[in-house]
C-alpha cells in the first residue's frame, strides 16, 4: 500500500520542470537574500546600502557574483588540489537537494497535469533532510583540511564541532514534532497543523530549533568558523574564485533551507496564517500558498539578518555551553514530557493542547533563567598573568636568577637618574 499516494505518479518531464524551477528560484532567492541583507544591515548602522545598480540597487548581488567568479582562481602550493576543489561543490550540493522534499503548496495543475506543488516525499522525509545536511560539514572541514593552513583547519574543526553540538539538540527538538503529527513526512506534517501551529503547541521546540538553526548555519552570533579576529576568514581563507563564491551560496542556500524546514515543521508550512482561510475559502488553494510559505520563510531570514546586526559574537566557550549545557537537556526534558502527554491522552483520551502549551511556557521560562539568570558567584581566582607595578606582562626569562614562572619587572629609570648617569658615564 502506498503511504504516499500523491508522489511518485509524475511523468519525467514534469519532475525534471519542478526540479530547474526549484534551483532557479534557489539562485534567485540566494541573490535577493544577499542584497536584502545589506540593505536592512546599512538601515539598522544609518547606512544607506546598494542603491545604483538596478532599481533599488537589486543588481548589486548579480555584479558582485561575476566579479567574483572573474576574479583569479588561486590554488596554495601546500594545498591538496583534488580535495580542494571538491569541498565547495560537497557544500552547494547537499544545500539544493535537501529542497526535494519541501511542499511549496497543495495539489494544482501544471502545464495540464495534475501534482502537488512538491518534487517527492518519503515517510521519512524530515531524517532524510538532516542526513543530506549534515553532508554539508564535510564540504567544510575537507575545504578547511585541504589548505595546507593553520587558520583553514581550526575554522574546519570549529565548524564541526559546532554542527554535530547544534545537529543533536535540532534532531532532539524534532522528535517532538514526530511524536504529535505521528509522521515524518513533510507534507503529512503540514497537513496535521490544520488546525493548530506546532509553534505553538509545541514552543519550546520551536525555541531550540530556532537556536539551533543559526549554529547549524554558522551565521551570526555563531559565526565562529569564521571568526576574523582570530582565524582570518576560517575554512574559506585560502579559497578565492569561483570556488568561494560556492562557498558562499552554500551559506546563503543553508540559510534558506533551515528556514524553509521551520516554516513547514512549525508554522503550518504553505497553510494561510491566522485562520486567514475561514474568511477566505481560497486561501489554501491553487498557487495562493506559494505566498503563505515564501512569507514565512523571508520572517525567518529577516531573523538571520536581524541578528546579523544586533548581536556580538559570543565567545565559543559560551557557545558550545549553550548547546550541550542548555539547549540538549532542555530539549531530553521536553521530549519526554511530550512523550508522557501523548501517551496519557491516548490512553485516557484527554486533550492535550492545553496542557503542552502551559508546559512549553513554563519549561521556556526555565530556558531563559538558566540562559541568562544570574552567574554563580565563588572565589576570586588570581590572575597569574597579572604583572607587578611598573612592569610589562612578559614570560619568564630562562635566566638563572630569576624564579621559574615568575615575570622579572621592568623598570625604567627616571629623567633625573638617566641624567647622573649619562655625566658619570661622560667622566670615565
């Protein structure tokens, strides 16, 4: 018996239409997203921003990316080349495929057949997307691996660690969604918010993804991988080209991808938002859903964008802190009070809405007070970097009189003392 009845019925050249239209509207929406940035970042710094290439400055994205491309493509002598060259393709792809399984819209008619307004789905759709991101990483610490520099394999390192940290507590927020739509399938999921958002119902799930999704895509706050006061550029500093230019459509089509995901996994996916439907009976048919998830999915990059240019970068000990300190037991906790309530309301047929409500606000409560309460206060611990008065914080020198591990201070003699014994000096 077919789970799925809708998928897999498309004849081949309706599949290969859908699948050019996804990656232009990728590449389209990438450009766009590049000059939104900028230009909502220039207003938030009383900037003005791209403003004269194509109206409103539209083109500048398209210029900056041919003079990027054009630009000469340089290969490090240390670097290995084969490897180098197929990290930033490992990054791109995965970034394009996992948009396979996302539904735009309900069933409507294309070019006379009728599809729905998705390329396929699977009963495990949403494992399937985290399985092809996660590929993603790869891309990153081969690219950062493979140029033969310092700063390149931290950034690598850094960015892995901070995926598979982020990748746990997303994947620990999702079984919630499972557990309450009984499916892992994307467009079974949508169809279970038809009445209720599971943004709402389930909040605090939502809370974590959303923390999450900025680590997955190393976008600021997060943006540690690429942290140019201590790692110049990180896994991409020695790329220049073409080959950068993939790395950053990567990040940009990532960025799309994490908030697609949320749009379908939390806020109903194509659906009309607030009930918008009862008053209009063609809110959630034909082509109108398009705008209810490309709405939804610019609010969430207007997030990304927003943080950009509010918050500092956090330190990486704070950020790996909040992934397995906060955010992971967090999410164990709410898993299995989710997985409690169902059960009761299955075996008691209780409702179950209410209840979950109530414990997502208190448990998010409790997030916030472990996030940002207040900080235990202990001992005063001596600095052993701090030098002594007069002195510069220098290492101890390998002398014979000096003590090991203690800095020797430097003193300098005052204008009368350098006088007496400048004369003295003249008089020998």
């Amino acid at each position: 018996m077919n789970e799925l009845p809708l998928f897999g019925q498309d004849v081949w050249w309706l599949v290969l239409v859908k699948a050019v239209l996804i990656f232009v509207v990728l590449v389209l929406l990438t450009l766009f997203n590049i000059w939104w940035e900028r230009r909502v970042v220039a207003r938030m710094q009383h900037r003005i921003g791209p403003n004269v290439h194509g109206p409103f400055g539209l083109l500048q994205s398209l210029a900056d990316g041919v003079k990027l491309a054009l630009k000469e493509d340089i290969i490090p002598k240390a670097a290995d080349k084969v490897v180098f060259v197929l990290a930033p393709v490992l990054v791109v792809i995965p970034a394009f495929v996992t948009f396979s399984v996302i539904p735009f819209g309900p069933e409507v008619t294309m070019f006379g057949e009728r599809t729905p307004l998705q390329l396929t789905d699977m009963p495990v759709a949403v494992l399937f997307v985290m399985a092809i991101a996660s590929i993603g990483i790869y891309g990153i610490v081969l690219g950062g691996w493979s140029s033969g520099s310092t700063y390149s394999l931290l950034g690598g390192l850094r960015s892995s660690a901070q995926m598979i940290s982020y990748e746990v507590a997303m994947g620990l927020a999702l079984v919630a969604v499972f557990l309450y739509a009984g499916s892992l399938s994307t467009s079974e999921i949508v169809a279970a918010q038809e009445d209720w958002w599971f943004g709402a119902i389930l909040f605090p799930s939502f809370v974590i993804y959303v923390i999450s999704m900025i680590g997955e895509t190393n976008r600021a706050p997060f943006d540690l991988p690429e942290a140019e006061g201590e790692l110049v550029g990180g896994f991409h500093t020695e790329y220049s080209s073409l080959k950068f230019a993939l790395f950053f459509l990567g990040e940009y089509i990532n960025m799309a991808t994490v908030s697609a995901l949320a749009t379908t996994l939390f806020l109903g996916g194509w659906r009309a938002p607030f009930w918008i439907d009862e008053i209009w009976a063609g809110a959630n048919e034909g082509y109108v859903p398009l705008i209810w998830f490309f709405g939804k999915m610019l609010l969430f990059i207007f997030f990304f964008i927003w943080l950009r240019g509010t918050l500092p970068r956090m330190r990486y000990d704070q950020f790996m802190d909040l992934g397995w300190k906060v955010l992971i037991p967090a999410a164990l906790v709410w898993v299995v009070l989710v997985a409690t309530m169902r059960y009761v309301s299955t075996a008691y047929e209780l409702g179950t809405q209410e209840i979950l409500i109530g414990g997502g606000v208190l448990l998010a409560l409790i997030l916030l007070w472990g996030f940002f309460g207040p900080e235990e206060t202990g001992e005063p611990v001596e600095d052993i970097h701090t030098a002594p008065t007069g002195a510069y914080p220098v290492p101890p020198m390998p002398s014979g009189g000096a003590q090991r591990g203690a800095a020797a201070p430097l003193t300098f003699p005052s204008r009368t003392q350098a006088t007496v014994t400048h004369g003295a000096s003249e008089e020998s």
